[in-house]
C-alpha cells in the first residue's frame, strides 16, 4: 500500500465557476499545507456553466499567484481522487449554516469508504459566507463588472460575461 501525505491537501468541488470563498479556502490552504492540488469533480449529470477544461483553466489563472497549486479534473468518488494524488487530507470550504450538515454527512460517508482520508473544514470568511456559484449565475447578467469583482475573481469576469451577458436596462 502507498504511504499518504498529509504535506499535500485535496480541495475538491464543481467550482462552476470559482468565487472568492473558493479563492479564501485555496489561498489560506496553500499557506497550511506544501501543496494543494484542486480537483474539479466531473458530473455528467449535473448540468455547468462551464466545461471541466474551461474551469480548470480559470482556476489556473486565479491561483496563478500561489506558488503550490495544482488544478486538475477527476470522475468518480473525490476520496479515491485524494488517494490518487497521494494524499490523506481532504480540504472542504464550509459557508456557516447552509453547507454545515451536508458536509458532516459527506465527511462521515467519506470515513466509511476510506478510513485513511481526514477531512479538514475551513469556515468561510464572514464577508464571503453568503457567496455561492448558484448566486454568480444569478447575478452576473444583472451586476457590472465592478460589482461582480466582490464575488470573484477578476479574472474571472470576462469567461462569465461571455457566457451570460449582461442585461442592458
């Protein structure tokens, strides 16, 4: 059996398309740990803004700045994606309240099926809690751009104009 590292982080997510609570929790992950590798989850049920190459892409850029960061996409079970990269530490970004139980389930069904993998929670900043990727498409066709860079990155915007232009009044 390969030894798992708890020098490297998995953060794993649709991040469709990544927002500032996502920048938080992989910038404040890639100070606690060696290396953060970002797996984007591939659902071909679950129908994306974005295609899993488009994201990874964005993700790159926006995290350009982090000197250990890996972006990659990965199918199936994310506990077997971190056992993959050689990790035993799974990073899962928490919003107060609304991620709170869904998370504790995952973590505990992800437990069962490996008992090797660790799960670390890191709380959303206050300012960030209520951003979510279902808000960005939400908003992006009604927001400028400047007040769409309070809920992501800046480059970001122009890959969410080009899919949901704004809406002239």
């Amino acid at each position: 059996m390969t030894e798992l590292s708890s020098d490297i982080a998995i953060y794993t997510g649709s991040f469709d398309p990544p927002t500032l609570g996502h920048m938080s929790v992989i910038e404040r992950t890639s100070r606690l740990f060696d290396r953060l590798i970002i797996g984007i989850g591939i659902n071909v049920e679950k129908s994306s803004l974005f295609s899993p190459e488009e994201r990874a892409e964005l993700l790159t850029k926006a995290t350009a700045h982090c000197g250990n960061v890996e972006v990659r996409s990965f199918s199936g079970l994310a506990v077997e994606f971190v056992r993959d990269c050689g990790s035993r530490v799974m990073v899962r970004g928490v919003r107060p309240l609304t991620d709170i139980a869904s998370e504790f389930t995952m973590m505990m069904a992800n437990r069962q099926l490996d008992p090797e993998i660790e799960t670390v929670f890191l709380m959303a900043d206050e300012e960030l809690a209520h951003v979510s990727s279902t808000l960005i498409k939400q908003i992006t066709p009604l927001s400028s751009d400047e007040r769409l860079a309070k809920f992501v990155p800046q480059v970001i915007i122009p890959a969410l104009r080009a899919k949901l232009p704004q809406q002239v009044s």
